[in-house]
C-alpha cells in the first residue's frame, strides 16, 4: 500500500505532461476585415487567426466566449458574416467560398462565408482566439522497463525491510 502512496505523485505528474496548454492571444471582429465589395478572400475562424497572428490556421482554436483566462470555455466556433443571408456562429473550420474564389464573386445568398470580411456583422462580434501549444510526445514504458522498474522497488522493499529488522 505504501507502494502506491509513493507511486501516485509519479503517475499524477505524466498525466499532466499529456495535457494540452492553450493560451490566449487576442481577439478580432468579423467586421475588422476588408469591405466584402472588393471582393476579398474567405477565411475561416481559424485562418484569420493565423493572418492576424502568425503561424498556421491549426495552430488556433476559436472561441464566441468572452472568457479569456480559462481554456475550458472555448467554444470552437466562431461569428461568419454569409454573403447575402446576414452573421451567424459556425464551426471554427467553417468557410465557403464558391467559384470563382472571393467573397463577393459569384454573388449570391450563401456563395460566401466569411470569418474576416466587412459585411453583415456589424455590432461587434467578437472571435477570441487561443494558440494551441505544441504538446511533446510522451514515451511510453515497454513491458522490459516496467518489468525493471518492479524489480528495482521490489529489491528496494526488500532492503528496507532487512533494515527494519536490524
């Protein structure tokens, strides 16, 4: 039982090294975007993120959440402003982009879905974005190492007890 006791701060620690960390970096408004008239780019919640703040679109997650001190909040979705049907909560990977490419080309209802474009949303939604960081891979003890390590405290065990006799 003792055994147990002394093992459990170990095995508590390498299940917290698995966690993933987020951290919060900012947010954007769908509306800080260029005028859908110029027919921009589409972007998804994710792919703003990574414009405005560097690196790759899966390097973000998206929130709708105003929260920005706890990462259990966040929503992955983010507000899309939708060519000719108005702003509205999507996943944060969500975008559509008809042919030919842009927002304001082809036109029509539902052509277009953006993250980042000047058009329907208009009072202030806000996308709060989180950098996912790179979480290092944890090896994994083979049957030899755990064999090893059962031995060694067996030994250990075994010791102590030789001790407490003496």
């Amino acid at each position: 039982m003792k055994t147990v006791r002394v093992l459990m701060p170990f095995a508590l620690m390498l299940v917290a090294g698995v966690a993933s960390a987020q951290t919060y970096v900012g947010s954007f408004h769908v509306q800080d975007g260029p005028a859908w008239g110029t027919n921009p780019p589409v972007y998804s919640g994710q792919e703003a993120a990574a414009l405005l703040f560097g690196g790759s679109a899966s390097d973000y997650a998206i929130s709708i959440n105003p929260s920005t001190t706890n990462p259990g909040t966040i929503t992955h979705t983010a507000y899309y402003s939708t060519w000719g049907t108005g702003c509205a909560v999507f996943p944060e990977t969500a975008r559509i982009d008809d042919a030919p490419p842009g927002y304001a080309v082809p036109g029509g209802a539902g052509t277009a879905r953006s993250a980042y474009v000047a058009d329907w949303c208009n009072s202030g939604q806000t996308n709060y974005v989180w950098r996912l960081a790179p979480v290092a891979p944890v090896s994994v003890p083979t049957l030899g190492q755990w064999s090893l390590l059962t031995l060694c405290l067996a030994a250990a065990g075994l010791g102590m007890r030789r001790l407490r006799k003496a």
